[in-house]
C-alpha cells in the first residue's frame, strides 16, 4: 500500500480482507473499459455470506465506535484508519461513489468530493477558496441561493463579487 495517501491505503488494508472488486489506476483499471469501471469501479464485496456481486448501500446515519475521541470532525486523525462516525462525515456509500469517480477520472484516490446538494458544493468550493480581498467574476445566470451566497454572503465576508 505504499505510495497511497492515509486514508487510501487504510481502506486498501480493509478491502485486502475481504473480496475484493478494487480497480485503481496502478491495477488492471488499464485494461478495463469505461463501461466496466462505471459499473464496478472502486467496489468492495465484503458480505462473506452472501458473495453479492453489488456493495450494499449503507443508509445509517452513525455507526459505532471504538474509541473514546470525541464526537468532532476535528478530532479524527487523518494518518490513522478511517472510522466511521456520522455519516455527513464519511460513509461507505460515498466513498466507494467517490472512489469510481476518481477512477473515471483518472485522478489519484481522495481527489473527488461529493455533495449532497448543489448549494452544498458551491458553498464548500467558494469558501473553501477564497479569501477576505479575493475577488470573483460570477455569470449572473445561476441558481439563485448561489447568487445570494455571492451577493450577501462573500461580500459580508470580505470578497469583491462582480
């Protein structure tokens, strides 16, 4: 697993214990078509019992734990294993749907971010990359609570919007 960021090569130890239907870009993804990868990239089996050829679709919204840490984004280590918590923060649907992207696009594991909403993903890219003093050019035509995030929200912030 060498080579792999943290997160990567814990889940790429997790899946080596189970069946495994992993492609990635340093495997046999090569010969593989797109059609292929869109429907078994970045898939692990891992019901011993029932060998299904689909992963299951995990709709908890928390999972237990084994540790004490705390209940915070903030106090997950990233170096070490990924452990499930609430699911807002990582479950295993989304990352295998992260996963397949990543492989479609040809770019590294860990390189692809869901959302659950439209609002969400421009929210999370515009103030994840700008700064107070920062100033974006924005088409006028978009969805509207993204015009008002510009209009209100980023101007409050310090950022020039035209």
């Amino acid at each position: 697993f060498a080579g792999r960021s943290p997160r990567c090569a814990s889940r790429a130890r997790r899946a080596a214990t189970r069946s495994v239907l992993r492609l990635s870009s340093s495997s046999s993804s090569r010969s593989w078509g797109e059609n292929t990868v869109c429907v078994h990239g970045g898939e692990e089996v891992g019901d011993a019992a029932t060998k299904a050829s689909t992963p299951p679709i995990q709709m908890s919204t928390t999972f237990g734990v084994t540790s004490t840490r705390g209940f915070s984004a903030h106090d997950q280590d990233p170096d070490q294993e990924k452990a499930y918590v609430y699911t807002r923060w990582g479950n295993p649907t989304i990352d295998q749907l992260q996963d397949k992207l990543c492989l479609l696009e040809n770019v590294p594991c860990g390189g692809c971010l869901t959302f659950a909403s439209g609002m969400a993903a421009s929210s999370g890219l515009l103030l994840s990359k700008l700064s107070p003093g920062d100033h974006v050019v924005m088409c006028d035509v978009n969805y509207a609570g993204t015009a008002e995030l510009a209009r209100a929200t980023l101007r409050r912030m310090g950022m020039q919007v035209s």
